[in-house]
C-alpha cells in the first residue's frame, strides 16, 4: 500500500498542539505511513526530561479537559507510534543550542538524533508538510 | 480517540495470518477510523457493529 509521508513541524509548547502532534503522529505510523516530527521552539522545551506532567503541559481550556480525562500522555503516544511505526522524532539543532541543551537533555526513548531545519524541509519535499 | 487504533495495531502484531481479532469501542468516530486504519494497513474490516453505546469491529489480519 503506498503511503505518502507525513512531516510535521512542532514549534509550539501549548499542551493541545502537543497532543494533537503526537496523535497524528501515532495514528499516522500506525496507520503504515512513515512520520518524522521536527520539534522546535516552546514544543522542545515540552520535551526536558524529568519533567512532571502539570508542568510538562501547559494550555487552555482544552488542556484542562484532557488532564480531567486523563488523556493519554502525549509522550506515551509518541512511544506508541515509534513501537508500532515507522516514526522519527528530530531535536532542532538551533533550539537546542540556544538552550544550551544536549539531546540528553530531552526525554529518553524518543527522538532519533538532532537535525538542521535544512535538511527537514529538503526531506519533506517528499511528503505532506503540517505545522502545528 | 486514536487510544482503540494503537491498542488494535498492537494487539494485531500477535494474531497469526488470516486470524482475526475483535475489538470494542465507545467513540462512535471508531466506525470510519477502522474502516480507513483496515484500509491503510490492506488488513479486512470483516464486521463493523453498534449496540447501543458499544462498537464493535473484527478485523482479519492480512498483512
């Protein structure tokens, strides 16, 4: 079955954009389409390791209502897609200088290296591009 | 909820060839996310059920 890829492009730290990422992400590669997820800005800041969930996500209204519902933590999701799919996750290199961060910062068992927006955009030209 | 579609691919991973696995759900998008997920994946919505607030699906492994 062709698929077309899927590249999203996670800048924002706000718990809904989180969620909703790492759920198209999850359902895309269970779904046998491979997705990789560039995660810059206030999104990698979302992905320091150790840190609690109340303060890990971040939102409004809707953020509330997850946490009632207990929602499936994004990260757990993320986890998923990768155990199930073809799912890539890239630390953008620039957002990590400037938080002075090595990718050992970041959450364990997700992301697959650090990359340059450069050569995202260059590989995405292969597929579908989202920017949440 | 995205939740019954990765339980359901995880637990496919362990019905052999031709098997078939039977899945509920309360969320009545489920109805067309099995649909396309079957779709997508070239595994066989074989039946696609609602009683109530209950759905249920089974799924032929075909791939």
């Amino acid at each position: 079955m062709a698929s077309n890829p899927l590249y999203i492009m996670l800048c924002s730290g706000e718990h809904e954009k989180l969620q909703m990422a790492a759920m198209m992400a999850s359902v895309g590669a269970v779904s046998e389409r491979p997705v990789e997820v560039f995660i810059s800005m206030n999104a990698i800041l979302a992905f320091a390791k150790g840190a609690p969930a109340d303060t890990r996500y971040q939102g409004g209204a809707f953020s509330k209502l997850l946490k009632e519902n207990h929602a499936p933590d994004a990260m757990t999701l993320f986890r998923q897609g990768k155990e199930l799919g073809d799912l890539k996750l890239w630390a953008c290199s620039m957002a990590l200088d400037v938080k002075g961060w090595e990718l050992n910062a970041l959450t364990d068992g997700l992301f697959d290296g650090a990359m340059g927006l450069t050569k995202f955009l260059s590989d995405a030209e292969n597929g579908q591009f989202v920017t949440l | 909820m995205p939740a019954a579609i990765l339980r359901a691919k995880k637990a496919l991973k362990d019905v052999a060839m031709g098997g078939t696995l039977e899945v509920l759900a309360t969320d009545p998008g489920a109805v067309k996310d099995f649909e396309a997920f079957c779709r997508a994946t070239g595994n066989e919505l074989l039946a696609s059920k609602a009683d109530g607030k209950v759905f249920s699906f089974v799924i032929k492994r075909m791939s």
